[in-house]
C-alpha cells in the first residue's frame, strides 16, 4: 500500500482518481485512527474522504415535501441530514 510501487496499488485507487475522486492510500495505524473497531490485520486500506451514506426513508421523505411544496431544485440538500 503506502510506499509501494504504483502498479501494485489498489486498482480502485487510481480508477477513483481517473475520475475525479479523491482517494487516499492509508497505512494499518492510519486505517485504525479512522476505523477503531477494525478487527482484522489489513495492508492497509483506501480511504474516499467525500463518501458518505445516507438512509432513502428521510430522503424520499425530504424530496417530497419540497416537491409537494413548489420546489423546482432539491440541489441544496445537505446530505449530511440523511
């Protein structure tokens, strides 16, 4: 991982970024600080520092309510909320 050649690192890393996406090669301590329940002995890991999930219920929840409202953009959502 870290330090290693670059056609040895993850495929999904250098496709990420051939995208536009960042994308961060992290060591196993630096996987640790981010995921503290890992229980597994890793290489190392991908980080994609912009991914997020969200639950659909709220969001569908939200779309409609702004559509039934007049909405015309729903582009402003924040989805942290979700």
């Amino acid at each position: 991982m870290a330090g290693a050649p670059e056609g040895e690192r993850p495929r999904p890393l250098a496709h990420a970024r051939g995208l536009g996406i960042e994308a961060n090669v992290l060591t196993p301590p630096e996987t640790a600080k981010i995921e503290p329940n890992l229980r597994m002995t890793i290489a190392g890991s991908v980080y994609y520092p912009m991914d997020c999930h969200l639950s659909p219920q709220p969001l569908l929840a939200t779309l409609a309510r702004e559509v039934t409202h007049g909405a015309d953009s729903v582009l402003a959502l924040d989805p942290a909320k979700f």
